[in-house]
C-alpha cells in the first residue's frame, strides 16, 4: 500500500497518473480515491472514477468521502461497482480487507519411473510393442487405473511422500490386440505437489448507507476459463466450482481431491454453500513408462 502514488498512463507511458492510495495484493490492484468537502459527492465525480478504473486498469476503485454521496451517485456507483466509504466510519480491519483476494490450492499426486506389468496367460506369442501401443490408446482405461490408485492413497493416513507403491489389480475384462488381459501390475514413486489457481476477476456489489457503514458489501471473484466463483461478504462465504475444468500441471499427475481454501478473512464457509460439479478424475499419458509383459499367475 503507497500513499500519493504515481503510475505511467498504460496509453502514454510519459504521462504519469496521480492515485491517492495505491494497493497491490496477490495480483489485485485497487485504487482509493479519496476528497474532503462540505456536500455530498455527486455523480460527476463517481462517473470520472469509473472512467480511471477502465483507463489504469485496476481491479476496482474505492471512493471515500467525508461528506457522503447523492442518491445518484450511490445509484451510479452500483452499477459500475465503484466501492464507497465514508471516511469517519472506516476502521482499520476495512482497510486491511482492501485488495485482499482468495486463494485456491490444488493438491497432486505425481507419478515418476512408473512400470506396468500387463498380466496375460500364454504371453509368449505377444507383440510388445503392438500391446502397448494399443494400451496408450485405451485412455480411459488408463485414466481410470490410476484415479484408482488415487482413491486408495487418499485413505491412507500416515504416508509421508514421496513413497513408492506396487499396486496389482484385475483389467475388468480389458482386452489388448484380441487377447483378454488378465490383470495389471503398477509400481511408482508417488509426489504431492501444490498449485494454486489464479482469480483474476474481482468484482464488488453493495449498498450505501450513510448512517451506518456496518452494512454487507458482496465480493465476486471469477476465474471463467476454470469456471470457479467465489461470493464472499463480511462473515458469509459461498463457493461455485467445476471440477472438470481444474488444470493438470503435468501429464503424470492427477487431482488428489484436496482443495485448500484462504478466503483472505475469518468467513463462515457452510457445506450447502459448496456447489461442485463434473468430475476431478484426471487423464493421464503414461510420460517415459515403462511398459512390460508378464505371465499371469507367476
């Protein structure tokens, strides 16, 4: 936070522009500009900020007052999320809370010197080569296998990573090249990994009430390519996820289903206020596997 800040115009880089007070937090920038007068701020003054916030770029614009806003400046600035404040009823945990983003962080396994031992009865008469590269096209199968896997190191309560696991399952009637695969036989060296989500997107809604500044200001926060939305107000928070859409940060991987939220603030996060929706099972490619054959039953 910077006081009396001064920024390059993004259209004029030898212009600078004039910012009250400058806040940047985890990739949000909000601008607060602030005036002292003896009448109520009008809609002149709230449609110049909506024009600084579109021109320099900021997240969203704070407008604090001493004298408070016109009823058309209040009605202006909600439509054009301009947050307003009066000066005298700020207090110091407000304007700590300004600028301040949520944080998403996703939980991995990765899966490193991965082999597979394709169990089939009379293996001898196999093509190699041929049965894995018919197993790389069975995708879903794949895909499956290792979700499988993740399930089973999900109840498992006292790993400390990276481990290494040998896992044997039936192939569920799975056949490769014609011949019926029997079973599968999967060793790795397990890693959780952490990414965090972006939320580029922050928006503010609220009412203005001159007598008292107590009164619930929502904040939405969009990520619209991962299709996540955070609703948060003072003490409230909701949440709006597709599961589908979350990133894979590399090819061996897969979504642990563990989902850290920092709301940036003490919120009350109620389960029926938690909508999820597709599936977190994740595709994997098999990257530098090795593939093999095996008698099944040996």
């Amino acid at each position: 936070m910077t006081w009396n800040e001064t920024i390059p115009d993004p259209d004029n880089e030898s212009q600078q522009r004039q910012i009250d007070v400058l806040i940047k937090r985890e990739g949000v920038v909000a601008h607060v500009e602030c005036r002292t007068h003896n009448k109520p701020q009008d809609v002149k003054w709230i449609e110049e900020l909506i024009g600084r916030k579109i021109s320099l770029g900021a997240d969203f614009i704070i407008a604090v007052s001493d004298s408070g806003f016109t009823q058309g400046a209040v009605k202006k600035a909600q439509r054009y999320e301009i947050v307003l404040r009066n000066l005298s009823e700020l207090n110091d945990e407000e304007i700590k809370a300004w600028g301040r983003k949520s944080k998403v962080t996703l939980t991995f396994y990765g899966f490193l010197n991965i082999g597979i031992r394709l169990l089939f009865k009379n293996h001898s008469d196999l093509n190699l080569k041929e049965i894995a590269e018919d197993l790389h096209s069975k995708s879903e199968f794949i895909d499956s296998l290792f979700n499988t896997i993740k399930y089973e190191l999900n109840k498992q309560k006292d790993i400390n990573y990276p481990c290494s696991i040998f896992w044997t399952t039936q192939a569920h009637n799975m056949e490769l090249c014609g011949k019926k695969l029997e079973g599968i036989t999967i060793r790795a060296e397990v890693h959780t990994f952490e990414e965090n989500l972006e939320i580029p997107t922050v928006s503010i809604y609220g009412d203005y009430n001159p007598s008292s500044f107590d009164a619930i200001s929502t904040m939405v926060e969009k990520n619209l390519d991962i299709e996540l939305e955070v609703i948060k107000s003072n003490t409230e928070v909701s949440v709006i996820l597709n599961l589908s859409n979350l990133p894979q940060d590399w090819g061996n991987s897969v979504l642990a289903g563990i989902i850290k939220w920092n709301f940036g603030q003490p919120v009350n996060l109620k389960v029926e206020n938690i909508h999820m929706y597709g599936t977190q099972e994740q595709k994997m490619y098999l990257v530098g596997a090795e593939v093999g054959l095996q008698e099944f039953g040996t």
